[in-house]
C-alpha cells in the first residue's frame, strides 16, 4: 500500500533537489512491502543517523527481518533526512516517511529507534517532530505512536527518558516482538465505537494507563514517566529515583536471548543503491565477550556469552550470497577470535566462498598468541591492512584495565602478517585512562614504530602503521563508571605530546576530536535534566553532529551552559563508591557489587603503578 500521491510529490519537487537522492526513494533490492489493510500491526524501525550508516547497522536488518517474518506485522525504514532533505520535507509540509510504503511515522503503531551514539541525539529530535509525533512522551495520546528505545544509549536512558514511551536495554530479538504485541492489545482497549481514538487530555490520560501496564508486565520495558529525579541540595548529583506509582518497578533488567542458534540470520539482507559504510554480508557469529575489561561497557551489556554453530553461520552465508551477490562476508562480534570454532569457521567459509571470489572479513580480532598464526588464516588477495585493538602499549596498565595480551604476540602476528601480504596496520589506542602517565603515551609512540621497523625486517622498507587514539569516556556500567573524565587541557597536551615524539614518516598518529569526545562525556554521564540542552542545541539547529563537517561545539556548550548544567560535576569530577549514579536503575548482569570490586581492585592497582614511577 504505497502512498503515492506523496511519493509523486517528492518525485516532482524535493528528490531531484537533494544530493544523492537514492537513500530517499525506497525500492531496494530485498524490501518487503506489505498492505497496511492486511496486517495487524505497523513497525516502523528508525535509525537515527544517515542512510549509509543505518543500512550498515546489523542489528536493523536483523530485526527488520524478524519482524517482516511474521504475518500479523509488517515493518519499514526510516533514517535521519540530510539538512537540504529536512528543509524541502519541511517547506512542502510532507512527513518523515518509511522507505518501502513512504507512510508518515504518525501512522505506525510502534516507532522503534536505536540508540548508538550519543551525539546523534538531536537526531532523535528530527525524526520525532518531522515525522508528526508529538516531540514529549506526556503531551502523546493513545492514538499516536508508542515510541521506543533501544541500544548502548539505553544503559544511561536518563539524558533522553523525556521523549520516549519505552526505553529497553539488553537483546532486541525478543523484546521488541512482545513490546508490539502489548501495545496493540492495549491500545485496543481503548478503541472507539467509530475505531478512532480520544484526544486532548482523555486521550494523554489512556496512554498513561496503558504504559503503565507496560511498565507492570514486561520486566525490560523502563517506561520514564512514572519516575521523577530528586536531587541533593549541595552538588546537585542525582540523590534517588523516585517511582510516582507504587505498581511499577524499581528497577528493570536486559531482555536476554538464552539460545543465539536458535534465532535466524537475515539471510535476505537489503541491498542499498548507494555504496554504504559497510557493503558487504554481515553475520554475528558470537554476542558477548569472554573478556572482563574494565573500560568496555559493551563487554558488560552484552553478557552472558552465546554462540552460533559453524554450519548454522555457513548455510546463512551461502543463502545471503545468493540473495545479494555482494563479494565481501563479514564474521561479527566483539572478539571474533575468540570465537571457540574460529579455525573452523574460517577454513570452511574460505572452502566455500574462495572459488567465488569472495573476500571473507574479520574485523574484531584478539591480540593473543593466535594472532601469531591468524594473517595466514584469513589472508586473501584483496587483504592488505590488519587492524588490532591494544588499547595500551604497556603491560602494567594493560593489568590495570585487564586487557590481557602481550606486546610479543602483537608484534609477531604483525610480522607474519607482512609476510603473508599485508601492508599495513591499524592500532587502536586510548588516551586519558585513569592513572595514565607519560610513559604510557610513550608506549604508544614504540609500539607503533617497533612495527613499522618490523615491516622493514620483512619488506626491506618501513611498514604504514596508523595509531588511532581515542580519548576515554568513563562509560556506565563499566568498573571506571566512578572516575571523572580527563579534561580539554590535558588531552590537548597529550596528543601534542604524541605527534611530537615520532620519529618514523611511515607512523601517522590519528587522534580523536576531543570536543566531539567531551561532548560524548557530557551526554553520556548525565541525568535528566540533560535532555534540556539536547533540545535547545536541536532548535539552534545541530543536525547530523555525528559528522565533522556538521559538527559546531560552541552551539553545545551554549546550550549547555544555558540549560544549567555543571559540565564541571558531570562530566570531570569523580563519584565515590556509595553514590547514587544517574544509571543505578538499569541492571546488568553480574550487577553493581561486582563493578564496585573492580573499582576498588583497580584503585589499589594504580596505587601500585604511582609509587613504581
């Protein structure tokens, strides 16, 4: 049931004004269109970000499919319009609309949106106002959309609880399938004799009623209006939670996959008409992680460890090649070297997919003594840069944030992998961790010419090594959660101190924005009253913020100034053990009495380092 008219209008006066207008049109190779008449329910599944960075996100194909499987439900795609995108849509008053059925968000039943990264908030604010949904969960009736949250962003929901109905943390695949199902048993409910639904303040009231059964029956579902933040008198740090209802929970936990086997690959993945981030078959051969590093969230949320079985990733590999005809096959995960059959799994995707000429990827893989004989593995033709994760460059403060891997294996997988064809290497760095010392930015600096040198060993000439530096952001849910975050001042010494102490041309030292990265701090440890700056820096006009050349730090932090917020206590200053944070909320597993032993194992550890120096 596509809306025509409206397609007609876009075709005649906005796409042939846009760049690259392809991303707005629908019709890709894969869609699955469906007659809203002859379904019961309507998803609309956002990203909120641009279509080439949405169409590379694994987990909307995945539900995308998941969703479109069943009978009852159909399920459609939206990312974020481009500003001259935004303006046209605007200026000829047509909605935010799905790509396969150009329908208007207001018109779904459920509104669903991942949460990535933080800086893409404003994002969030686009897609709600210009697709026809009130922007505030309170001002929504029951006839407007249920607006739901998910993702990393999830973990701290506070900075923008106010605009969502739902707000969900852990594995999609079978929260979002009983989260549409209530809801339309709900709003049902509420149906008029004539099948619209009440407006104005009996209309807000019924939504109220029906998201807190929401809030009742489904243990994952955090529904932020029914809960109001008190905070303390003298810093002004969050002091409790307060539930306004005594049938809602306190808390909530991650909804759970117990067997990953057993949920379906998409195997008929979307094949855009315009060349994405990612242009290739994506399989998640592995969730979790068998590392417990204290700086990573994702390794925390992502517990407990679950695996696919070989032929079950093979088989969905052969069938997405078919149903595409892409020539690249990436195996995902956070570590996708400790995946248990990796060996295996490799070996027969080569025997299947090398006749055919197609590259197979390995993007995640572990610094240990595998990686020693790993480049001969996955090595191809095509293949001409390994990327590899260190995060340090020294083994004390490796044991600080329990990353544990060896300078030694790092350097000898780098050295078989020029043998076997590579040319280069990607090392990922971070700057800013606590306890960090000069010798540490040193440590970067040799680890990344020491193999450039090695390349020279091999090649007779330096090999291209890159150091990408990001600057750390103490993340919720991780055992660093406590600590502040270094300052503008320091990182902007530190990446001088990095640049100035190379020596090879072959090196190149890549540092992050540490705006962008501060600005990450800011968003991702604050409370509710956060969600204020978010909106003003939207109606001053920050769009697509996620992208440099969009990017304006100034707006941010006049918003952010003018809103109220102490930048200096959310972001820089440290919590003490005992505190209350903004995210204590959300549960995770393992809990908080586990992150508060790493902590303290870990101060003692930098207590050990400090006197040492």
């Amino acid at each position: 049931m596509i809306q025509q008219q409206r397609r007609k209008l876009l075709e005649s006066r906005v796409w042939p004004h846009v760049q690259t207008p392809a991303q707005y049109v629908g019709g890709e190779r894969n869609i699955v269109v469906k007659d809203h008449r002859q379904v019961k329910g309507k998803l609309a599944i956002g990203f909120p970000d641009a279509y080439t960075i949405g169409m590379s996100h694994h987990g909307l194909q995945v539900l995308y499919s998941l969703m479109n499987r069943r009978q009852d439900w159909c399920a459609e795609r939206v990312f974020t319009p481009w500003p001259d995108m935004e303006q046209l849509l605007r200026q000829y008053d047509i909605p935010l609309y799905t790509l396969e059925t150009f329908s208007a968000l207001s018109d779904f039943d459920v509104v669903g949106l991942s949460l990535q990264y933080e800086i893409s908030s404003p994002n969030v604010l686009t897609m709600i106002d210009l697709g026809g949904i009130p922007l505030l969960s309170d001002d929504r009736t029951i006839g407007d959309p249920l607006l739901v949250a998910g993702g990393p962003c999830c973990q701290n929901p506070e900075p923008m609880a106010e605009y969502f109905d739902v707000m969900i943390t852990g594995d999609g695949e079978p929260a979002l399938p009983v989260i549409c199902d209530l809801w339309l048993e709900l709003k049902e409910q509420y149906r008029q004799s004539d099948g619209s639904y009440a407006t104005g303040e009996q209309g807000r009231q019924q939504r109220a009623e029906a998201l807190a059964q929401v809030a009742q029956k489904l243990e994952f579902a955090y529904v932020p209006r029914f809960y109001q933040p008190v905070y303390k008198d003298g810093d002004g740090r969050i002091e409790s939670l307060q539930p306004l209802r005594d049938d809602v929970p306190k808390t909530f936990a991650p909804s759970v996959i117990s067997d990953l086997d057993g949920i379906p690959l998409p195997t008929s993945p979307i094949v855009p008409y315009i060349e994405c981030v990612h242009d290739r078959i994506a399989l998640e051969i592995m969730r979790g992680c068998p590392h417990l590093c204290r700086f990573c969230q994702s390794t925390v949320i992502k517990r407990p460890l679950r695996i696919r079985e070989v032929e079950t990733i093979v088989e969905a590999a052969w069938e997405s090649y078919l149903n595409t005809g892409h020539n690249e096959i990436s195996i995902l995960s956070l570590s996708s070297s400790d995946y248990p059959h990796f060996e295996p799994l490799v070996l027969r995707l080569h025997e299947v997919f090398k006749p055919l000429g197609v590259n197979i990827s390995v993007p995640s893989l572990r610094v240990n003594d595998q990686l020693r004989s790993l480049p001969k593995l996955i090595g191809t033709d095509r293949r001409s840069s390994l990327t590899l994760a260190p995060e340090v460059a020294r083994d004390d403060m490796r044991e600080q944030i329990r990353k544990k891997i060896k300078n030694s294996d790092l350097i000898e997988g780098c050295r078989n992998a020029f043998q076997n064809g590579f040319d280069s290497v990607k090392l990922y760095f971070m700057c800013g961790l606590p306890g960090e010392r000069e010798v540490d930015l040193d440590g970067i600096v040799d680890l990344a010419e020491t193999i450039a040198g090695v390349g020279k060993e091999v090649n007779g000439r330096y090999a291209r090594v890159t150091a990408s530096v990001s600057n750390f952001v103490p993340k919720a849910h991780t055992p660093y959660q406590w600590n502040g975050m270094q300052r503008r001042e320091y990182f902007q010494w530190a990446h001088k101190y990095l640049w100035n102490r190379r020596k090879i041309r072959s090196v190149n030292i890549k540092c992050h924005n540490i705006e962008t990265s501060l600005l990450e701090g800011v968003l991702s440890r604050g409370d509710r009253r956060t969600a204020k700056a978010i909106r003003l820096a939207w109606e001053r006009g920050a769009r697509m913020d996620g992208w440099t050349e969009h990017m304006d730090p100034d707006r941010w932090w006049q918003a952010l100034h003018d809103a109220g917020i102490d930048i200096e206590a959310q972001v820089h200053q440290k919590y003490e053990l005992m505190d209350k944070l903004p995210w204590d909320h959300v549960n995770v597993k393992f809990g908080r009495n586990y992150l508060e032993k790493e902590q303290g194992r870990a101060t003692v550890q930098l207590e050990a380092m400090a006197n040492a120096t």
